[in-house]
C-alpha cells in the first residue's frame, strides 16, 4: 500500500514535469487565441515563464510546510490547486486569466515534488532510499520529455484548451486515489480528515457558489447573454470589464465569503488558517520576496516592443520592483531565525558556483524546448504539431542519455572539466541551429545539432550536482540539491523573457535596412520573393534565440571550469539527479 | 445630435417612399425598411470604429484573420489588420487615406505603400465608401427576414434586433475581394437604427471551405483624424 502511494505520488510528480513543458507546442495556438501575433514572442513568454514562476516560489517552503502538516494533505492540496490552474487556463479569455491560471499550475507542481521526497523518506530507512528518490527523480526527467508529445498527441485531436481539461481531471483523479489510498494504508495522521465526518455545508455551498458564477464570468455563453433577461447578468454595473458584473461581483463575494467561511468556522472545508500558519513557518515572506522579484523580471520583459526599445516605460517600473523585492529579500534571508537559505549553507565557491552554472544551464535550456518546436511549427510543420513534437524529442532523448556518461565521467574526471565539455557541445549545437534556413528540418542533418545539444546538457546534469553535494554539508544535501533545480528553473523563467526579448531587439536593430516591398517585386506591393524573404526574417528571431543560448551556454561552461574547481566529486558516489535528502 | 438628425432623415424619408414590403413591425416598418435606415445611419455618421474577425481561416490562405480601426467617410482608415502570411500571422498597423493604404509591413521597419488587394484584403478605406463599401452589404441581402431580441453591444448592455438575409458575392467582395456565391447573413441593428453587428457566412477565399466573418460597429458619430504617416 505505501508503493501504491509512492507511485501516485509519483505519476503526479510526472504530470505536473510534462506540464512544464506541454504547452511549447501549443504555444501559438495559445497566443493566436488572445491576440499575439507570432512576431511579439516575448508577450506569450509568461505562459512558459508563469508556471516556472509559480512553480519556484512553492519548491523551497514546501518542504517545512510537508513537515508540518504532513505529506499527503500537501500532496492533496497541490493536486487540488494543480487542477485548480488548470481549469483557470482551459476557460482563460485573456493572457492575464491564461498566465493567472498557468501559475496557480505551477504552485501545485512546486509543491509535489519536494512532498513526494519527503514521503520517500518517511517510507523508507535511510540506507534504502536511493533507489526510490532515484525513480522519483526519473520520472521527473521522463515528464518532461513526454510533455511536448503529451501536447501534441492532444493537439491532434483536439484544440490547445483540451489539454487544460485532461490536466484538470488527471489532478482530481490523482488527488483523490491520494486521499483513498492514505486512508486504506490507515495511518491516523494521513486520514486525520476522515470520510465519517460531514463537510462543513455552508462552505460547500459558497464553493458551488463561486465555481457557477466564475464559470459564468469565464465562458459568458452567448445564449445567456444573448438572452433579453439574464443578459442583464453581463451588463457592468460599474467601468466596464468581466469582474464589475453581476456574474464577476458575486464570483468575488463567494471567493470572499468562502475564505472568511474558512478562516473562522470550527470545522473548515480547506483549512486556510493551518496552511497559513504553515507557510508561515516555512519563511512564506521570502518565498513572496523571491516570487515578487521573478515576476518583476518575467513582466519587465513582458511588456517590451523590441521594435523600439528593450524595456518600455513600464517594464522599467517592474524591474525597479523586482530590484526593491530583490534588495528586501536579501535583507530578510540574513535577518530571518529560519530563513529560506540557512546561513552560510552554500558559502563554498563550487557550492555556490553549481547554483550560477545551474542558472545559466536553464537559461540555455528554455531557448531550446521553446524556440525548437516553435521553429518547427513556422517553416517545415506548420499544420503538425506532432511531427514539431519529433523534431524536439531528438533532443530530449539525447538527454537522458548525456546524464548517464556525465554521471559516468563524474567519477574519474573533475566535475568543472564535465560540465565545461557539455556546455560546449549544447553551445555548438545552438550555434549550428541559429544557421539553419527554412528547409533546414527536411534534412537528416538538422538530427546532429538537436542530438549534440541534447546529449552536451545531460552530461552537465550529474556534475553540478556532485560539485554542489561534495561541498555543503549532509545536513543541507537536501536543500543545497534543491537549489541546484531551483536555480536552473529561474535560469530557464529569465532566459525564456530575456532571450526571447533581447534576440528580438538585436534583430530590429539589424534589420533595419531590409528593402522596401517595391524595389524587390518591381513595383508591386506583394510578390513570393518577398513573402520568402519576410518568412527568412520570421525565423531570424529564433535563429538569434539560438545565438543567445549559445552564449549563456558558454557562460556557463567558463563559470564551470572556474567555480567548480577542486570540488572533490571524483570520490562521491552519485547518480546523475538531485537524489539526496536529509 | 448626429444620431437623432439620422434617425430622423431616416423616418421622414421611409415616411415618403411609403412601405410595401411584407410583414411591418410595430412601427409599420418592414425588415427592409429598418436595413435601409441602418445603411443610411452608417453613411451619415462622422466616424466608426470597426473590428472583422474571422472564425478560422482555411489553410493556406494568406488572408484577413482581424481587422481593428476607425474609419471616416473622408474615406479614411486607421487601424490594424492581422494578416497570415505563409502560415503565420502578423500584426499589420494600417492607415489609408486617398486611395492609398501605408502599412507597416511586418518585420520591415518603417511605412510603406502597399496594394491590399495583394494580401487578399480590401483597402480599408474603401470600407467606408457609400456605394461600394461595407454599407451596400446591408441592403443587398433578399429574403430579408425580422428575428428575435437579442442583448448585445459594448458591455451586452444594448437590445438589438436580428434580421437574416442572403447576400449575393459580388456585393460581398466590397468587403473582402475574393468571395464568391451567395452568403447568409445576420445583421443586428439597435433600435436607433445604428447597425451593430454583421455575420456573413460563405466562401470568402475560392477553393476553401465556407467560414465565417463577423463585423462589429460601435462608436457612431466619433471625429476622429486620420492623417498620412
């Protein structure tokens, strides 16, 4: 019974990695459907950059939380609010609903995985953990590579929102085999909200209350509001926009009343004053401080027109903010009792280095799950999303495959010689891509740079974490792994904002002598040599993407060989994931 | 004002060309009649803001997916055209003015004078003309049938009424050039006589399968000023 647990716990921890990643395919069917054009790439970045947000700011607390209200509430809250983000995202009628919804995604994914570890450890005696941890973390690694032809398979059958909708009956699903099993396993603590009691009925009430009218809101069916008398429902009381409606005005006031129902009676529904005292616990100020200053980088980005400039008037307000939320936050994690980083965890420099080259690996990384399927989508598969799937799944099978001879080569050679070699190769596979044309996908030649760039970020897996392990402390093995995945998935938050944006300025700013339509179709204002020349200047920007991650690889590969030197790894024993806990 | 001198003219001259046609509302006007008024509200008004919106265009196509602006009877244009060119789409900024459309091409910094004909869209301003733009549709259609009541409008706050008609394609091709046969339409007028809301469903691109347009009208009596780039 705890195996049957452990793997659902499991599967969530894979879904939630797949979902990551399930939208690159989708993505511009997403943007078509709230209005971004293709060439405004950076304007539907934080529908990638808002799950990694979300699911960021979760990962660190959520292990104290785990601790203090136990694995499978956690397990179930997530699961919960994972379906939750989902729904939101199905029935999203803008970017903010779509990125809103995105996010509250990523919160419950955050949050399985270190609970998921967790259960591991209380499930096994310490010296049986490895293989277990190790499954866990594979399968965490296989999500991601199933996601993209996860969200292709769906594509091809149905439309992007079809997705969301299987995302939200997997989460309830899962979360509700969670509960049962926890139950029938009969530890008390699991099942402290047992099945004889009866739910809190006013609660229950408001939650109906609030899912009819936020549907309402959402969907606005036309038949309704075509309707002479409860169109009315639709009509704003005050402004205009959705939420001053009727329908929007009572979604708030039972979101409302359903919260105060919550936080006051005996027996809540969901018990918010637990999960807050919790989080509270758990640093919930440097998570916030963390998750402020991401989201001030992802909208500062956001909000830029590359054709003018890098940051508008607004997105400098946003990165001033994210600078303040920055400052604060270090100024919080070295006057916190019980900080989000204990003090002086990662104060050696191939400690703290593992965390940079993690960052600037991620960076590199999103360039290519993003920009890979979306080049495919703009010149050779523009009808197929699965045969754009395939052309990144070269790459991700690579993957897997680098991570086993990086782990291999880990034992005999310096962690900071490995990681250097891997970054290089993933820089020369980007710098390969950023020259491939139109046709370049109808060769078996464009296979060698995805494998290459595949195979040169697997091996740079197992070192980082070695170097990180060897040089902090047992007691903080857990955390300091966690902040290796951490770091690489805020990497991969500002690299999918920064490259996207900066990739697109520096082509604006080249550009800017492209000829006028008439001197290259004699005269005329449209031709196919031009309609060719226009779709070789779409796929510029993805080609300077490329060229980014190029960079950021290289960065990485020098800061490896700089920082990493002399972490003692070639005695440790360890797996090509983060497979340690406390 | 302009609303009201509209409604107005518009009576006054339904109350001198007499109404024949079958079934008269509450106010003795026939479908027609009312399609007539909506025409005349639209050439008279100073200024518009229109939107077009496509259902989903055939693939392919190198069309119109969007269109977004104000237009004049000047005629002028200035708006946005979302346009899909070689599978993907691209925001085209779009002002046109004396017969001349100057669009910012994508990717191409800076305006340029362009033949909209090419991209399988009308020149917006064109839109705006009286005898060969988007109003003529209105009054084309045959078998001009009254529907029901419906909410509609900017903040689902107005209450329209639907008439369906079918409209032959030549007049269609005011509006987007290619289309062919006959297209059922549903025009939506508010009780000013200010038309609301125009779907046309058939097959605007030839070889493609029928689809769907729907133009939206707001802001009638506007004064806005449209200048060349």
């Amino acid at each position: 019974m705890n195996r049957l647990l452990l793997s659902l716990a499991a599967v969530a921890v894979a879904f939630a990695a797949a979902d990551t990643y399930v939208v690159v395919l989708a993505l511009p069917d997403m943007m078509a459907s709230v209005g971004i054009p293709i060439d405004q790439l950076q304007r539907a970045a934080p529908i990638v950059s808002g799950f990694l947000l979300g699911y960021v700011a979760m990962l660190p607390m959520i292990g104290r939380i785990a601790d203090l209200r136990g694995r499978v509430p956690v397990l179930v809250a997530a699961l919960v609010l994972f379906a939750l983000g989902s729904l939101v995202t199905t029935v999203a009628y803008d970017l903010p609903s779509m990125v809103g919804g995105r996010f509250l995604q990523g919160v419950g994914g955050g949050a399985l995985v270190p609970a998921t570890l967790a259960l591991v450890a209380d499930l096994y005696p310490a010296e049986r953990r490895g293989v277990p941890l190790g499954v866990v973390s594979a399968v965490q690694e296989i999500g991601s590579v199933l996601g993209p032809l996860l969200g292709a398979v769906v594509l091809s059958v149905a439309d992007w929102r079809a997705i969301f909708a299987l995302n939200l009956a997997v989460g309830l699903v899962l979360a509700a085999a969670i509960r049962v099993a926890a139950i029938r396993v009969g530890g008390r603590a699991a099942s402290e909200a047992s099945v004889s009691r009866p739910p809190d009925l006013v609660g229950v009430a408001l939650l109906l209350v609030v899912l009819a009218a936020g549907g309402l809101t959402f969907l606005q069916p036309p038949p309704l509001m075509r309707d002479l008398t409860w169109g009315q429902l639709f009509i704003p009381l005050v402004g205009d926009g959705r939420w001053t409606t009727a329908t929007g005005l009572v979604t708030l006031a039972a979101v409302v009343a359903f919260l105060a129902r919550c936080l006051t009676t005996a027996r809540p529904l969901v018990d918010l004053r637990g999960w807050v005292g919790a989080a509270r616990e758990a640093d919930l100020a440097g998570s916030l401080l963390l998750g402020l200053a991401l989201a001030g980088i992802v909208l500062a980005f956001a909000t830029a027109d590359p054709r003018v400039q890098v940051f508008s008037d607004q997105g400098l307000w946003y990165l001033l903010g994210a600078a303040v939320a920055t400052a604060a936050l270090l100024v919080h994690l070295r006057r916190a009792s019980d900080p989000l980083v204990p003090r002086g965890a990662l104060r050696r420099t191939p400690a703290w280095g593992s965390v940079l080259v993690s960052f600037f690996v991620g960076a590199a990384l999103i360039a290519a799950l993003v920009d890979i399927p979306v080049f495919a989508r703009t010149t050779t598969y523009p009808d197929s999303q699965l045969l754009a799937a395939l052309v990144l799944v070269r790459f991700l099978v690579a993957l897997p495959v680098g991570a086993v001879v990086g782990g291999w080569l880990t034992r005999s050679l310096p962690a900071g010689v490995v990681t250097a070699a891997g970054m290089v190769l993933a820089a020369a596979g980007f710098v390969w891509m950023s020259t491939w044309g139109l046709a370049a996908l109808e060769s078996w030649t464009a296979t060698l740079p995805l494998v290459i760039g595949g195979l040169g970020f697997g091996l740079a897996l197992a070192p980082v974490n070695a170097a990180v392990l060897a040089t902090t402390d047992a007691a903080v093995h857990g955390l300091a792994s966690a902040f290796v995945v951490v770091a690489r998935m805020v990497g991969m938050l500002v690299g999918i904002s920064a490259l996207t944006t900066l990739g697109l300025r520096q082509y604006y700013a080249e550009q800017a002598d492209l000829p006028r339509v008439q001197d290259v179709c004699d005269g005329a204002s449209r031709c196919d040599r031009f309609t060719l020349l226009l779709r070789e200047a779409g796929i510029a920007q993805e080609q300077v993407v490329f060229l980014g991650a190029a960079g950021c690889a290289v960065v990485a590969a020098v800061l490896a060989v700089v920082l990493l030197r002399g972490a003692p790894t070639r005695s440790a024993n360890v797996g090509p994931w983060p497979t340690s806990t406390t | 004002m302009m609303r009201a001198l509209g409604v107005l003219t518009s009576s006054v001259l339904l109350a001198v060309t007499g109404c024949t046609a079958d079934s008269p509302d509450d106010d003795g006007r026939t479908p027609d009649d009312v399609l007539a008024a909506a025409k005349q509200t639209l050439d008279e008004t100073s200024g518009v803001r229109l939107t077009l919106t496509a259902d989903e265009l055939p693939s392919g196509v190198t069309g119109v997916t969007r269109a977004e602006g104000v237009g004049t009877h000047a005629p002028a244009f200035d708006g946005t055209l979302t346009v899909v060119l070689g599978g993907a789409s691209f925001d085209v900024p779009v002002v046109a003015l004396d017969g001349v459309v100057h669009a910012q091409v994508p990717l191409v910094p800076g305006w340029q004078e362009v033949d909209p004909d090419e991209y399988g869209a009308p020149d917006p301003a064109q839109l705006m003309s009286t005898d060969a733009g988007f109003s003529s549709i209105v009054t084309a259609g045959e078998d001009v049938a009254e529907g029901e009541s419906v909410r509609g409008g900017d903040d689902n706050s107005e209450v329209l009424t639907e008439y369906t008609a079918t409209v032959p394609g030549d007049v269609v091709g005011n509006v987007i050039p290619s289309a062919e046969g006959d297209f059922d339409a549903t025009f939506t007028v508010t009780d000013d006589d200010e038309l609301r809301e125009a779907v046309l469903t058939g097959v605007f691109y030839p070889g493609t399968e029928p689809m769907t347009y729907t133009i939206g009208l707001s802001d009638y009596g506007s004064e806005p000023t449209i200048t060349a780039p």
